[in-house]
C-alpha cells in the first residue's frame, strides 16, 4: 500500500479509536487522551487521503435531541488496512481500547 | 438550539478555513460543541468549570482551521484561490454583475479601437516586405498644390534613380463591361505601367503580368487586360479558361492575360482590372502630373535618402532638357518632391482621429477601472475582521493578500472575455458606420494580435483595480493597521475613495469636453454654404469610351441630347452635366492664361481649379449666378466661345470691375473664350476646404474642326420629389440613346453632403459614445461613494437630527459633500482638458480648441448632474430617524 504519510502513534492512535466505534471528533479527542489540538488535523488529514470517510448523523434524530447533528468518522476499506497496519506498528494500542458507552454515544443509523 | 460555550471562538476561526469548506466545517465543530455541552448539562456540571473546559477544548478548533486553511492553499494552491473567489463572487452578484459589466465595457471599448487602429495603421500593407514601399509625389507653389507624378518624370526616375529597385505608376482608369448585352455594368480599376506588379511583388495568381510589348505606345487603346480575382468571379464566372480570351471591354476588344490572387487590390481592395500605361518617351509630359507614382527602396535606402536623390535630380532637370518651357515652369512654381511610407500615404489624415479615439476609450478604461477598484475597497472593507483574525494568528502578508488577487483575477477574466464579446460587437456597428474613405477598413479584423492587447488591458486593468487593497493590506505593520483602521474608521479609505471619484469626474470631463469640441465641428461644418442646393438633385457618371463613340462631337452631342431628353421628362426641373459634382474633389488644377493678366516667364503662372460644364448645369445644381448668365445650349468652342468663372476668381483678378467680357485661354494659340457669367463659389474638395477660385470650361473645347470634349461627365438632375426614384428614367433614358453605355455611382447630392461630413460626424458619435459612457460609469462612482459615506455616517447623522438639524441641513450636508468633490474633478478636467485638446486641433473645424462655450457647458452640465447623483443619497440621509440610527448603534 502506499505510505503518503508516515504512521506515527497520534495517526495510529486515531485510527483505533474509530475502529472501536468513537466515531466523533471529541469522542476520539476523549478516547485517545491526544492534546486537543492535534486530533481534528489528523482527522482531516486522513479523510483527505481516503482513509476515513465522513458523513452526516441524520437530521430528524438530532433535531430530537434538540442538538444539531454531528459529522461522524468511519474506516474506509483503505482504512482497515490501514488500521491493520498500525496496529501492528503499536500493538500495545489494542489494549487502550474499549468499545464506547452505547447508551451515551449513539452510535449513527 | 442550544450552543455551547466556545462557539464564538469557532465562529471567529471559521474565517481562517477556506470560504468553500466553511460552513461544513463550521457546523461540525457547532455540533460537537452542542453535543458536549448537552452531555456535561446532563451530568449536572454546568458551571463555569465545566465552561471553562468546553471553551479550551473550543480553542482547539483554531488550529484545525490554520491547517485547513494551509491545506487549501499548498494543495492545489492557486486553483483552490481561483475556486473560493468565484464562490465569493457568486455570492455577491450584484457586485459581481457590475463589476464585470464595467470592466467588460472598458476593455470591449478598448479593444474595438485597437482593432480599427491596428488594422488601419499598425498593420503591415498586405505586400511582401512592405516596409520598403513608398509613395512619390511633388509639391508645387510652396507647398499649395499636392501633385502626383508625371510621365516624364516618371521615365527620368527610372534611369537615373539608384537607390530604388522598381518605380511604378498607376492611374484611375473605367470600363463598361457589356457581357450581357441588356445589363452594362461599369467597373473601376488602374492604368499600371508593368513594373507595377514587380514594385508590389505580387504576381498575378493565373496567367502573367504586363511586359513591356503590352505597354506599348501605339495610340490606340490597350489591347490586354488582367482581373481582379472579385470581377474574375463575378462577371466570369471564375473560369480559369478565360486566360487567352477577348471580350469587348469599352468597345475595344481585349484579350484578358491574367488574374491576380484573392485579396489583392492596389490602391484600394476594390480595384477590379489593370491596363497597361502606355508612355511614349517622345512625348511624355513632363509637367502633366497625372499618376501616383510608387517605388521599391533598394538595400539601405530610406525615404528619406530617396527624397534628397530624386530633389537633387529635380535641380538638375534643366541639364536633362535644355531649353524645355516646361522645365522653366516647374521651376517657377517651386517643384518640389515628397518620399513617403507607402502605408503612410495611404492612411495618412485617419491616424491622428484613431489615435485620439484610442487615447479616448484607453480613459474610458481608467473610469471603469475606478469604478471596480471602488466596489472592491468597499467589499474589502466588509472583510475586515477577517483580514484581522488572520494577521492575528499569523497569517503571511501573501496569504492576506492572495484571495484579493484571485478575486481580482477572475473579475479580470470575466470581464475580459466578455468585453472581447462587446468588441466584436462593436467593431462590426463601427466599421458598418464609419465613413467608406477611411482606408484599409476592410482589413479590419480581431485577430491574434488584438486578442494579445486585449489580454494585455485586461492584466493592465487587474493591476489597476485590484492594486488598492493589496497595497491596502499588503503591508508589514497589518495586524496593527488594522487595529486602527478597524477603531477609527479609517479617513485614508476616504480619501483614496475621494481621490478615485475626482479622478473620475476629471477624466469625464476630458471626454465630454472632446465631444463637445466634436459636436460644434459637425455643427460648424453643417451650417457652412455649400455653394449649392444638394435637395432633390441626383447625379450619375457616364464615360463614353472612344470604342462606343469615337468621334468626340458625337460624344459630347450625346451629353447635350441626354440633358435634352432628361429636361422633357415629367417632374424634372432641371438637367445639364459637370466633369465632377462639387464635394467630389478638385478634377482639374492647372495654370491660368488670362488675356488682360499676362505673365512673364519669371512670373508664377495664375492657377486655378478648372472644370468642364455643359449648359443647364448652374440651374439644376442650384449655383447662384451672380453675374451675367450661366452656360447656354449652343456655347462650347464648336459654337459660342464662352466661359464662366466663380466668384472668387473674377473678385481676385477683376475686384473693382466686372469680370463680364475679359477673355481667358482656351487652349489652342489665340484661342479665346469669354467670361460670360460669374457664379457662386462651391465647395469642390470638401466643407472643411475653403472653396478655390474655379474655371468652368465650356464641354467642348478646340479650333478649327479638331475639336475634344470631356468624355467622363458627371449628370445631374434636379426633380421634384425624391430623387433617387429618378433613377430608372436616367438609366432607360441614357439606353435609349446608347444601350452599352452604364451610369455608375448614382448619388443624390444630399448624400454626396454627407460623404462629406462623414468623418466629422463618425469621430463625433464615437466621442459622444465613449464621453456617455465615461460620464454614466462617473455618476455611478459619485452615487456609489456618496451612498457609502450616507451608510457609515447614518449614526452621526442621527446624532444631528436629534440636536436639531433639520432634514434640508442634513441634505445640503451631503450633497455639499459630493459637489466638492464634483467640483474639484471639474477644474482638474478643465485643465487638463486645455491641455489634451491641442491634440485635437487637426480635427475640428470652425471652433477653438480651447472654445469657452463648449468648457462651460460642458463643466456646468457636468457639475450638475453630479449634485443630482449625490441628491439620491442626501434624501436617503435626510430620511434617517434619529431615534433608529441611534439603536442600532
């Protein structure tokens, strides 16, 4: 596969939290424990390369809540490999993950 | 909805993300915001702890946004630039929509013009190395009379001239074309002397070119003949077996022998035929200056080196002729000769009113540019906690600077394409008005090297323009330029607004002030009397080629039975024939025996502009008789041996009598005609040209049974009623006198009136043209500022009206405002106006440069339609309720 970036522990660490269902950037922000400021530009980075791929939670359950609706992350085919990749590169990140609270992040239709 | 804490610090950093991904990047961040916040309300921890996280967590988002906004610009870089600025623009048609309509028009203008000036003048004369042809020509009485080149001249060129690879001469010449025996048509073309095709270096595209056997004298008519690839197509059908044939062309049979390529044409793309000149050196005149003469610079030659060989030759011509009278009279009148560039000649009275219109449209550009570089300091001022924020966070000065480059760019583009769309349009309405003697019209196109001027205005435009705010926002001290213009409103953005405005007025007036000068021209030129009545007279040419009649009695008794039978027909209220209606330029100019004014040898000759008339002419053509009478059937050398002289002419040479009796040469020795009448003075060359003394010959002239008449006369009409329906009865009346003898150029004389105001009137609408549209893109520029200053100023305004101004102060406040800056473009204008006029000297006639009534009018009419332009905005102002503008606040 190609290496148009270089598999460093905040990228692999990013891709696990989305592999293991913290789908949101504040919940992979919670769930990775990186400083703030380096998450989203990760993210973004990721998408741009066809890693992750983003879309929209659905309206009407957000307008429910009364909040408006997230934008929400999720592996690529590209991704999974990917994510295979790092996890082999930090295989110690397999043990910081734990699937997310369902009841207070639900998860998008 | 519900936003969390730290939503403004999104709102402020969502500047920074390119203008495309803003939103959604905007929303993302909102939802993530709300979500948390949401969660944290749940959980019980709504304090201001909890606050103060959420708002640190918020924080973050600035530098998501740096690296968005680095990630539009390094990836794709100016394309993303490109992108973003034509969303903006998008966003904001009205701005966009004007904008680029200005532009679309100052560049459209621009172009049209550049296409005129470079096909007229910039372009090369379609000829191989075309730089090294030149026009000769000559001089007589200082100067006073512009001559072409005669035969002898011609021969004693040719030998002794080093300097020159080829000379040539050509001369107007006609035929009657009677392939179809019921349709005679008559087409123009040029006598050429063979070395023609050799000096121009085009050859003919089938067959050959003139050798010297076709040009030789023999006394009669030439008997070959090469078409124009045009008359090849239409009166032969393009067939290529034509080379070889004879056809009766004139009643002389001619053997066509070539056809030149497409195209070509010399000296007018219309040019149909070329005969051989024949010159006989044996009698070659060499003061008859009959043909235009044209040459081929050898290696190294400049005009100007010929001039000074051919000058030296012209000092020397009694070496060459000893003894010969006409040498003698060439040097009384002071010959002198001219080498110029052949394009030069040709084009040579157009360029000065091209290059003023181009100058005209090129300030036309610099009002719209104004106008644009307004709505943009205006829009960049909306942006500016934008700009702020970035400079904030450490944006480069480039990275400020380059979404106005890229707005400025697509603006430019637009506008751009666009205006080469308005050109083209424009190019086609201009040359459809323009007048048929401007030369080389017909090559006038857009082509690639008009499109690079486009490109090169439009860029030019973009600077101009787009300069402001780069200059504006470009600097090094940004962040803290900002500041204060943020907090003081910045009086510098006024004054550069201020300054564009008295810019544009100024540069209004200047083309207003042109126009104007234009207007009295065409006024002046209208009102000046003709010497004629041009209302219902209709004139033709009829050549009767010596093929058709050849004994030159006959020929004129044709004229005279013509007018007869014109005379009877019903509706007709006078009929007679001339060489060349007036208007038409001079068909004669030569020296003058008048019995009782005899000059010496040593005396300059008395010269006068002569032409040929026969009886009925005065009457139809509405030339006042002053003195005497005008010509009557039976005058002419074959019978009474009369003349008759214009006003001028007999006041010059008779003022304290009457011209009536005295007696003028008429060719032959002691040959005398009599002054039979003195008549009006006309205008011969044109309105702008004061009328010149003038001869009127009898048609027929000649002693003792040799008689010769003009053979080309110009007939003239005058009907009741329109006289363009005349037409038909002229054409069935001169068939039935000689079926294969055609009419051509039929006019009416009140289109011959107009020929001659044509150019006058042409640089006129495209002053008046360019001046509207300059004085509309000003007003717009006044409106749009004083609207500007209303909107920013409405809370003082309020604070005014509330202390006790009443609406008529606040209005006179405003349009105070915008008089002053009227006023002071309408001085500015005035003096530049006094200086950039003298260019216009050339072109105007019967008014001043420099003429007060037209810098009156023109400032006043300026200064008041500027107060009106201000007035729409002042009222706004005057409306402002004080307890509204001082709330919003």
């Amino acid at each position: 596969m190609d290496r148009e970036y270089s598999m460093t522990y905040p990228t692999a660490a990013v891709l696990m939290a989305i592999r293991h269902g913290h789908r949101y950037g504040f919940d992979v922000m919670d769930a990775t424990g990186l400083p703030d400021g380096t998450v989203y530009p990760i993210l973004r980075r990721l998408e741009r390369r066809g890693v992750l791929t983003a879309a929209w939670e659905d309206e009407a359950k957000a307008h429910r809540e009364q909040r408006p609706a997230r934008r929400y992350y999720r592996l690529t085919a590209k991704g999974q490999a990917t994510a295979d990749e790092a996890l082999a590169r930090f295989p110690a990140l397999r043990r910081i993950f734990v699937a997310p609270d369902r009841g207070a992040d639900p998860r998008p239709a | 909805m519900t936003k969390g804490p730290g939503s403004w610090l999104v709102d402020a950093a969502s500047l920074l993300v390119p203008s495309g991904r803003r939103d959604q990047w905007r929303r993302e961040w909102e939802a993530e915001l709300a979500w948390a916040w949401q969660r944290h309300a749940r959980q019980g921890e709504s304090g201001l702890g909890a606050r103060l996280r959420l708002t640190v967590r918020a924080a973050s988002c600035v530098t998501d946004a740096i690296h968005e906004r680095r990630e539009g610009m390094t990836m794709t870089g100016m394309w993303n630039d490109v992108r973003f600025a034509l969303r903006g623009l998008l966003r904001n048609p009205g701005f966009t929509a004007i904008a680029v309509l200005t532009l679309a028009l100052g560049i459209g203008a621009n172009t049209a013009v550049f296409t005129l000036v470079d096909g007229v003048l910039l372009s090369p004369l379609p000829f191989p190395e075309s730089d090294r042809l030149v026009s000769i020509s000559h001089l007589g009485r200082d100067g006073q009379d512009k001559l072409p080149v005669s035969t002898g001249l011609y021969l004693l060129y040719r030998e002794q001239v080093k300097s020159m690879e080829g000379i040539a001469l050509h001369q107007g010449a006609g035929l009657n074309l009677a392939l179809d025996e019921n349709d005679p048509i008559r087409v123009d073309g040029q006598f050429v002397t063979p070395s023609f095709f050799d000096v121009l270096e085009v050859q003919p595209a089938l067959g050959r070119a003139f050798t010297g056997e076709d040009a030789r004298p023999t006394g009669t008519p030439p008997t070959t003949v090469i078409l124009s690839e045009g008359l090849w197509r239409r009166a032969f059908g393009a067939d290529p077996a034509v080379i070889g044939r004879s056809f009766v062309m004139s009643g002389t049979n001619r053997t066509v022998v070539g056809v030149m390529p497409a195209g070509f044409g010399y000296p007018t793309r219309a040019t149909q035929f070329y005969l051989p000149l024949a010159i006989d050196p044996a009698t070659a005149p060499i003061a008859g200056f009959s043909a235009d003469g044209i040459a081929r610079l050898g290696p190294g030659a400049t005009p100007e080196s010929l001039g000074k060989e051919l000058t030296g030759l012209i000092a020397r011509l009694p070496e060459f002729y000893p003894g010969n009278g006409q040498v003698t009279f060439l040097a009384s009148v002071g010959l002198a000769v001219t080498v110029s560039d052949l394009k030069e000649s040709i084009v040579g009275d157009v360029t000065r009113a091209l290059w003023i219109l181009l100058g005209t449209v090129a300030f036309v550009l610099l009002i719209a540019c104004a106008n644009v570089a307004n709505l943009f300091l205006v829009r960049a001022e909306g942006r500016h906690r934008e700009l702020a924020l970035r400079a904030a966070v450490g944006a480069s000065r480039a990275a400020v600077i380059r979404p106005f480059v890229a707005e400025t760019g697509v603006l430019a583009l637009l506008g751009g394409a666009l205006g080469v769309a308005v050109a083209a349009a424009a190019v086609r309405v201009a040359t459809a008005l323009a007048p048929s003697d401007i030369p080389r019209l017909d090559e006038v196109a857009i082509d690639p090297r008009v499109l690079g001027f486009t490109a090169a205005v439009t860029l030019l435009a973009a600077a101009l323009f787009g300069m402001l705010p780069v200059i504006r926002y470009g600097r090094a001290d940004l962040s803290s330029q900002l500041k204060e213009g943020g907090e003081r409103g910045g009086t510098g953005r006024h004054r550069v607004r201020h300054a564009l405005v008295i810019g544009q007025v100024a540069l209004a007036l200047v083309l207003l002030v042109g126009s104007g000068l234009m207007l009295r021209s065409f006024v002046a030129l209208r009102s000046v009397d003709p010497g004629f009545d041009p209302e219902g007279v209709l004139t033709a040419r009829i050549v009767i080629p010596n093929g058709e009649i050849s004994d030159n009695l006959a020929s004129a008794e044709f004229f005279r039975q013509l007018i007869t039978r014109l005379e009877a027909q019903p509706g007709v209220e006078g009929a007679g024939a001339v060489r060349c209606v007036p208007l038409s330029g001079l068909c004669g100019l030569g020296d003058v025996t008048v019995e009782d004014h005899p000059r010496g040898d040593d005396e300059m000759p008395i010269m006068a502009a002569q032409t040929s008339a026969e009886f009925g002419y005065f009457e139809a053509m509405g030339i006042d008789v002053i003195e005497g009478r005008g010509f009557e059937r039976g005058d002419g050398a074959d019978g009474t041996p009369a003349v008759v002289v214009s006003e001028s002419f007999a006041k010059r040479w008779w003022p304290n009598g009457s011209a009536l009796g005295r007696r003028i040469g008429g060719g032959g020795p002691d040959q005398w005609l009599e002054i039979v009448g003195v008549v009006a003075d006309v205008h011969q060359e044109g309105l702008d040209v004061p009328a010149q003394d003038l001869v009127y010959f009898p048609a027929v002239l000649g002693a003792n049974g040799q008689f010769f008449g003009s053979r080309t006369m110009d007939v003239v009409v005058r009907v009741a009623g329109d006289p363009t329906s005349f037409l038909p009865v002229l054409r069935r009346e001169v068939q039935a006198l000689q079926p294969r003898i055609p009419i051509s150029n039929p006019r009416t004389m009140t289109e011959v009136f107009a020929t001659s105001t044509a150019r006058t009137s042409f640089t006129m609408v495209m002053l008046a043209t360019a001046a509207g549209t300059a004085l509309i893109l000003g007003l717009v520029g006044i409106y749009g500022v004083i609207s500007y200053v209303v909107s920013q100023r409405t809370r003082e305004i309020g604070v005014r009206m509330a202390l006790g101004a009443s609406a008529p102060a606040v209005r006179g406040m405003v349009v105070r405002q915008g008089a002053v800056l009227a006023g002071v473009g309408v001085v500015l204008g005035l003096i530049a106006s006094a200086w950039l006029s003298r260019v216009m000297g050339s072109l105007l006639f019967g008014v001043s440069a420099r003429d007060p009534i037209t810098y009156g009018g023109v400032a006043a009419a300026l200064a008041l339609v500027a107060v009106l332009a201000s007035w729409l905005p002042a009222r706004r102002a005057a409306g402002v309720d004080p307890a509204i503008a001082l709330r919003n606040e």
